[in-house]
C-alpha cells in the first residue's frame, strides 16, 4: 500500500490514521535536513543577502526569514504528528496486523510522552545531589548553602513539573495501554 496514494472509501479508522502518521513522517524526514543544513549554513545564506539594497534586500530577507521560521517548525509539527498518529493507529481497527511496528511506535510513543516528567525529575535529583540549582532564562544559580528557600523552592518546582507532566502522560496512555491493539 503506497503511502501517496489514496485510501480505498471503505478504509478502517486505524488505516486512516497510520496513513496520516506515515505522510507525517516522510514530511519530518525530508524537513529535518533542510532545517538542519539551513541553520549550519546561515553565514554564507546571509552573505549573498547582505548585498542586496532596496526592494530586493526586503523581499529576500523577509522571504529568508519566513523560511527560517517556517522550517524548524513544520519539521517539530511533522515528528509530533507522526507520533501521534502512529499511536493512536495502533488501537484502532485496522485491516492487517503489525505488531512489530505497533510495539516500536507504543514504545517511542511512551518515551516521548513520559520524557518530559524524567527530565525534570533527573534535574531535581540532580540538584539534591549537588546542592546547586540551575535555571537557564533568565539565568539564575540557587545554592543550598548559600539560599536555602529558594533553592528547596527551586527543587519543589522541578518535582511539581514533573509530576504534572507524568500525570498527563499517564491520563492520555491509560486508557490505551488497557485495550488490546486495533484489530
């Protein structure tokens, strides 16, 4: 089943959503390079800019811009939206099976719905351990021994972050991980 061509009118819900998944994430593929090779050649993209004057240099800088905002940002929504297609394809009817591949996107799926509460739960572990806590914007450095309120609030908040994040994680997959996949 190709992925660009069209489903047949009477396709399950689970074929429709790994269709979706599947257009998704050639999207993100094909926009990561073009992100990436776009930011770590920005100095010389600029420097055919520079000389521009006039008209020209605000419709190529404005068009230059727009693309720089535009790609990291369709590349996030293309990797988001194939995960959460691929996910919920997994437990809806679908025509065939594949539990290699279901197993493969549950799995990636629960790193990455759940990655946000272990990372601030690694962080505030790790501010116990070394008694410093860091936040980057606006740049603060909150010491146990120098100030012990702010840094047991500083290690409060990490610890409400990531149980508010693993709360949510865990209301979206517990109805999921309770059913059988889509069949």
């Amino acid at each position: 089943m190709p992925i660009l061509s069209p489903l047949s009118e009477n396709a399950t819900p689970g074929d429709r959503a790994r269709r979706r998944g599947a257009r998704c994430l050639l999207l993100a593929l094909a926009a990561t390079p073009i992100t990436v090779l776009l930011f770590l050649n920005l100095k010389p993209l600029w420097t055919i800019i520079e000389p521009l004057e006039g008209i020209a240099f605000a419709l190529v800088g404005a068009l230059f811009g727009a693309i720089l905002a535009a790609a990291p940002i369709i590349t996030a929504v293309g990797w988001l939206l194939a995960l959460w297609f691929g996910v919920e394809s997994v437990f809806m009817l679908r025509t065939r099976r594949t539990p290699t591949a279901d197993i493969a996107i549950i799995g990636t799926g629960l790193v990455a719905w759940f990655l946000p509460a272990l990372w601030f739960l690694f962080t505030a572990v790790q501010a116990l351990v070394s008694g410093h806590v860091h936040f980057p914007k606006p740049s603060r450095d909150y010491l146990l021994a120098e100030d012990p309120v702010a840094f047991w609030q500083g290690v409060g908040y990490m610890l409400i972050a990531a149980g508010l994040f693993a709360w949510l994680a865990w209301r979206y997959w517990q109805g999921k991980l309770r059913r059988k996949s889509g069949m």
